[in-house]
C-alpha cells in the first residue's frame, strides 16, 4: 500500500514568517528566563528587607536595651530610686516588644536562639527582682548570688544577641552575594541567548535571501532564453510559492508563444489571417469536441481577369478588402467563438 505524500505549499511571506518562528521562540524564552530571573531576584530581596534587615535592626535594638536596662538596674540598687525601678520594667516592657517584632516574622524564618535568649531575660528578670528583694542588706549572700547570676545572664544575652546580629547580617550578606552571582549569570546566559538569535536570524535570512535570488536568476535565464527566440526546455523554478507560479505562467506564455509564432509563420501577408495550417487545426480541434459547428469557405470569382485588367496592387486591395470585411462580420456575431483564416490568393 503506497502512502500519499503531502506536499505543503509555503508562500514567500509564509517562509519568511515561518524564518521568524525560531526568533520569536528565542525571544520568549529570554522573556520569560529573564522574568523568573528577576522574580527570584526579587524575593532574595524581600527576605533582605523584611527579615535580614529586621532581625539585624532588632538585634542591635535589644542589645541597647539590655545594656539600659542593667544601667538603671545598678542605679535603682545604688540609689534605692523608684524612678529607676520604673524605667527598668519599662526598658524589660521595650525587650519585649522588639522579640514580638521578630516573632511576627514567618516561622521557618525565625531565629533559633530567640527563645534561649528570652529565657536568659526571664531569668534576668527574676535575678533582679531577687537582688531588689535584699537591698536592705546588700553584704548578704543572698543578694551577691542574686548579683553575680544577674551580671552572667546579662553577659549570655548579650553574646547570644551579637551572635544573631552576626548571624543576619551573614545571611544579608550571602543573599547580597547570590543577587549579584544570578546578575551575572542572568547577563551571561541572556547574552549568549541573544547572540545565538542574531546568528541564527542571520542565516535563516540569507537562506531566505538565497532561495530568493536563485528563483529570480532562475527566471532571468528564462527570459533570456526567451528573449533569443527559444520558447522550448526554458529554466523552471520548482518551488511551491509564487515565484514558482511565476516561473509556471512564465512557461504558460512561452508554449502561447510558440503557438502564436506558428501562427504568425503561416499568416497571410495581405489579410493578416491565419494561414493553412492554422485553419486546419482548429478545424480539427472542433471535430475531436464533438460539438456542431458551421465551414464557411469563400472564393472570388473572376478574380484572375480582374487582376490582368487592374493590377496586382487592385488586386491586393480587393483581398484585403474581402478579408476585412469577413472578420468585421464575425466580431459582430460571436467572435470568441469564431474563426476566421486565409488560405491563401483569392
């Protein structure tokens, strides 16, 4: 069983469009390559903004913090002052805050040493109120224990603090560090894309080009050919687009040519009037259709005396004259269906 085989027909537009395809497929790509790129470049810098940044900021906040607060703390137990106690629980009201500030970011984003370090504060805290509890006899053992945990608590909280500080901005820095490496390797890969579109432009292009100037050389020769008398075996463009279709017309008009130079060849020199041969055929042509048809066929009576007594050139005219009047006739009748020749003399 044979498979028929399909043939598209791509016009000259078509294949010009169709060149621009793997170009516009390039140009989505790099479009949408590009847009990821950034995307993602635009998340790394929301997680700077809104959790490096914050977990820095808090940190360095805490830190000025605690540090205030055990500077009112050795006030309040030095000068007895009320005033101091307040502004200690109101800095301890402040601590808080800021770990809210950092419990409000996403889960997977908190810092692991917050708890530890909010637990070291309560412990902090409880240290304090301890301490303030012996005032009254600050050489006691009691209140120096209650001193010394306070003082070692507030030194853990601290260095568990410039460890998150350090921590953040590690991590500020790396996510600094990844947005500049996928800068790079986004100018990198774009560029490479893009030159590989200008490459492969080009030479879809000057295929295009090509197959273009081919046909039109193709079509040149043929016209030479032509144009040298020889109306037969001309150059064809074998190509399924226009100037394929151009190159068939072309052809067309040459086999029309050789059948009107025949015709010509077998003119009557005085009527103009196809000639033998060319009456015989279309004779033959409407025989081989079947279809009914009328044969006319005229001759000049006398014509031989009337020539000895008046000339050839009279002669002529009144051939001439005959052969007009006959192809004004048939125009008045139906003259696409007609045919009107001249064998030849009278």
């Amino acid at each position: 069983m044979k498979i028929p085989l399909i043939r598209f027909s791509l016009t000259i537009g078509n294949k010009i469009l169709l060149g621009y395809i793997p170009i516009l497929m390039l140009l989505f790509g790099i479009s949408i390559f590009t847009l990821f790129r950034l995307n993602l470049v635009n998340r790394i810098n929301s997680e700077i903004v809104s959790i490096d940044l914050v977990v820095n900021r808090e940190a360095d906040n805490l830190i000025e913090i605690v540090l205030a607060q055990e500077s009112y703390g050795q006030r309040c137990m030095i000068l007895k002052s009320r005033d101091m106690f307040s502004l200690f629980w109101k800095r301890d009201q402040e601590f808080y805050a800021a770990c809210q500030r950092i419990d409000s970011l996403p889960a997977e984003r908190l810092p692991p040493s917050l708890p530890a370090i909010k637990q070291l504060h309560a412990r902090y805290d409880d240290y304090f109120k301890s301490g303030v509890s012996h005032l009254k006899s600050t050489v006691s053992r009691s209140y120096a224990a209650a001193d010394s945990l306070r003082k070692i608590s507030l030194n853990q909280q601290i260095t568990l603090l410039k460890e998150l500080a350090a921590g953040s901005k590690k991590k500020q820095m790396n996510r600094t560090w990844q947005i500049a490496e996928l800068g790079r390797s986004t100018f990198r890969i774009v560029s490479i894309m893009s030159i590989s579109g200008v490459i492969i432009a080009i030479c879809i292009a000057l295929i295009i080009i090509h197959g273009i100037i081919r046909s039109i050389r193709t079509l040149k020769n043929a016209t030479d050919f032509v144009s040298r008398g020889n109306f037969k075996d001309l150059p064809t463009v074998i190509k399924r687009d226009e100037l394929g279709d151009l190159s068939a017309a072309f052809n067309t008009m040459a086999a029309r040519l050789v059948q009107l130079e025949e015709l010509y060849m077998d003119a009557s020199p005085l009527t103009r009037l196809p000639g033998g041969i060319a009456i015989e055929n279309a004779v033959k042509k409407r025989i081989e259709s079947l279809q009914p048809f009328a044969f006319c066929m005229f001759d000049l009576d006398n014509f031989k005396p009337f020539n000895d007594r008046y000339g050839f050139s009279r002669g002529d005219d009144v051939i001439k004259m005959t052969g007009r009047l006959i192809r004004n006739l048939v125009k008045s009748g139906e003259p696409e269906k007609s045919f009107v020749g001249h064998i030849g003399g009278d």
